[in-house]
C-alpha cells in the first residue's frame, strides 16, 4: 500500500504544472529505516535528488500549441507518402501559404475535402503547400494514394495531436507566408477566393473551428424526466461536452438494459429505439423532411433510458412511447415501396463460420466482422447508400465477413463483396421495404 501511495506522488510530480518543492512533497514509506546517521543522511540524499529529477521533468518547457496570430510550432513530419522527401519541417516552407489537412481515410466528408485540395494545389502551383495527415498506418494511406490518384502530400502520423489539438475530423490549419497560423477552420470555409486573398492581399478572416470552445452561457436544460421503480428516462437539450453517438447500456449481469443517446435529432433518436440501420429507411409524412430537423444545437437533444430487469425487454418501446407523448413529431414502423438495392449471392462461394461468438466493429470502410448474418452486413451496407438495401441472398446462416475499400472510390466496394461471393446492384423495380415513418403529432378535438 504504501508503495502504491508512493507511485502516485510521483505520477501527481510528473503531471503537475507547478513545480515548487514543500516539505510535504517528500513522502517516505514507513518501511524505511536507518541504522545510523550516515545512513539516513545517503537516504535523504538520494530522495532529495530523485525529488528534484521529477520536478526537473515537471517544469520542461510546454509543448507549443497551433494558435492563430501566432508562430507555428516548429514540427517535423516524419513518414511523408507520395513524396520525393520522406520529412518535411514546416518551418522549412517559409515563403508559401501552407495549408495543413487532418483526416482519416475512414471520414466521409474528409473525401471531398481532398479532392477539393488536391485541385487547390494544382491551380496555384508553388504560390501554396498542402500537407494532409492521418494517423492511419501507411499500408492504408498507400492504398488511397493509388485508388484516387491524389497529388498531395500524405503524412502517416500518431503523435501530431500534442502541437495540433482538435477532436473533429476534417481539420485545417492556415499558414502564411511568415509562418503565422492564420486559421483554424474546416475545409468547407477554403477556396480559391480565401486562398488569393491571402497570398495577394495578406487577408483571410474564416469562420474559426475550435473543438475545445465551450460556452459558459449554454445550458443543458432536462425536458423530462420520469425514474420509477422499473425504468429511468431521461429528456435534455443539446450538451457541448458530448459528441453525437449513442452507446448501449448493460446492467450488471452484462444483459442489454437501456441506451444513452447524446446530441441527436429527432428521427435519430427514433431511429435508435427502432433499430432502424440508416437514413434511407425514414419515410417523412405531413409534409415534413429531412431539412426540418436541421443538424444544429437547437435541434439536438439527449436522452437516456435505463430499464429495471422486468423491462429488460420493453425498454425500447418504452422509450418510443416517451417520445410520442413528449414531442410534436411521432414515429412508427411501416411498409413503403421504394427504389432499392438488391444484395445476390452470385456463386455460393462463402463459407458458414466456425467462431465461437459474434464480432463486429467497423470504423468507415475496414469493416471486421465473426459469425454475423447477412442482414447485419446490410445494415451495415445502408450506412453507405441513399436507398435502402434488400437481401437477396438467400443466406440463412452466420458468416466471417471482413471489408477494406475505399470511400472514393465504390468499384473498391464491389471488389471487396466479390470476393464472398456477394454482388450490390440496383433494383429494376420498385420493392416493398420495411420504414419508419416520421410524421406530426395528431391533436386531440
């Protein structure tokens, strides 16, 4: 125990941004002790000088942060792709406007981003530079490069993130000439004007991105909140310390008992408790749509629901029947016709699993899966599509099934289906589909 007590005093040094040194900062374990004098004094000795090592460690300079009006930190990328020089220093492109790109292969509005970028490049030539990181393995970023045909630098980088801090994929950072950041935004905000503005004019005022801003006058307010004997639910307004996502919850014997929903629009919640895989199975009636649930604070909101073992198995719809009472906007399950996609089993090539449990995890693209049906490998599917898909396969089994292709470019999709056999196509017609239909509350007369 006291050994224990040691190792956090000195993680609480490490950690610590002040460095003074009181008497009570030297913390010995009763174990200790000496027989004489000379004893206690080597002792003393060696605390004191392992004390002022930590605090040494402590009180290292900080690491400098990327921050507008000021100079970049002076940062060497070290695994630079699709490049005749495997680094580049940042300080070393003095002279240009350079434009720093964080994101992820996996990242859908980070594709567009690029090729917006990449086209950025080409027009002004040496008048600018564009670096875009991820902190994806080179293996993966080498297959993009050669999928899209980019021309743009690539670096393969995980430890960026101590000079360059944001939460929120895509990310850019502005750079003039001098080597001043000028701005911290998103790629929507950069384009032609933005950039000759710069380069000409020494200019740019952009919108400013900052993933740790927080306002002190938001509040989360609770809508509605009803806690009983056999579940909680909980109703609030949007909170700037979430992300959007949701996560299940288990109680104690590890059984699925609730789900905790953060920063969501109305058919997103709804879409959660019906277990609804995507967009392209909500049905908008009474005139709504898609632009009446803007994704903004106003329209986001939080819920969690938490049901006692009696209501292990009601949980869902309880929470369904909370939302109908509660809001203007309801929802149900229905059977609409719509355009579609099929997904055929062309060959019969896959094979049933031998796994002991089910996996899943997918992150974008590189999807990783054991002893999984093919309806959850639609699910999956939709996340991608417009239109709903429908299983034609005619697979009634459990399946190992594991995808990497590239967001960029579908024929990677395809090819990567292929190879189990599987095939995506468009339906010719129509086809009945299973929907959640989105419509406004009907008034009591």
């Amino acid at each position: 125990m006291e050994n224990q007590k040691l190792g956090v005093w000195i993680k609480s040094l490490l950690w610590s941004k002040q460095c003074s040194v009181s008497e009570k900062s030297i913390l010995l374990p009763k174990q200790i002790n000496a027989s004489t004098k000379t004893n206690k004094q080597s002792m003393l000795k060696r605390i004191f000088i392992l004390t002022l090592t930590i605090c040494l460690v402590a009180c290292k300079k900080e690491t400098p942060i990327a921050k507008i009006g000021e100079q970049v930190p002076d940062y060497t990328f070290k695994n630079v792709l699709n490049s005749v020089d495997n680094e580049v220093t940042i300080q070393d492109l003095k002279g240009k406007v350079v434009i720093l790109e964080f994101w992820a292969t996996w990242c859908g509005p980070c594709i567009p981003a690029m090729k917006k970028l990449d086209s950025l490049k080409t027009e002004f030539k040496d008048q600018m530079e564009v670096i875009t990181i991820s902190n994806e393995n080179s293996e993966r970023l080498e297959k993009f490069i050669k999928s899209t045909n980019t021309k743009l630098r690539i670096v393969s980088d995980t430890i960026h993130q101590n000079n360059f801090k944001y939460k929120i994929i895509p990310h850019s950072i502005i750079i003039d000439k001098k080597g001043i950041v000028r701005a911290i935004t998103s790629p929507e905000n950069i384009n032609k004007e933005v950039l000759t503005d710069l380069i000409v004019n020494d200019k740019i005022s952009l919108k400013v991105k900052d993933d740790y801003y927080i306002d002190p006058n938001l509040e989360v307010k609770t809508i509605k909140s009803i806690s009983n004997s056999n579940y909680r639910i909980e109703l609030k307004t949007f909170d700037q310390d979430k992300r959007g996502g949701s996560q299940i919850l288990k109680d104690i014997d590890g059984n699925i008992n609730g789900v905790e929903i953060w920063n969501s629009t109305i058919p997103r919640l709804y879409q959660t408790l019906f277990d609804i895989s995507s967009p392209s199975r909500m049905v908008f009636k009474d005139s709504l749509s898609e632009a009446d649930f803007p994704y903004d604070e106003a329209h986001k909101y939080n819920m969690l629901i938490e049901a006692s073992s009696k209501y292990q198995d009601k949980w869902k719809q309880t929470g369904i029947d909370f939302l109908n009472q509660q809001l203007g906007i309801n929802a149900q399950m229905g059977i609409d016709t719509l355009a579609c996609y099929v997904l055929k089993n062309i060959d019969n090539s896959i094979q049933e699993s031998s796994a002991k449990e089910t996996e899943f995890m997918f992150m974008g693209p590189i999807l990783k899966t054991k002893k999984i049906k093919i309806s959850k490998l639609i699910d999956y599917i939709e996340n991608f599509n417009k239109l709903p898909v429908i299983d034609q396969t005619g697979l009634t089994g459990e399946y190992d099934i594991d995808l990497d292709w590239d967001l960029s470019n579908t024929e990677t999709f395809h090819e990567a289906l292929k190879k189990y056999g599987l095939k995506l196509e468009k339906s010719d017609e129509k086809l009945p589909v299973k929907v959640m239909e989105i419509y406004k509350k009907k008034t009591k007369l």
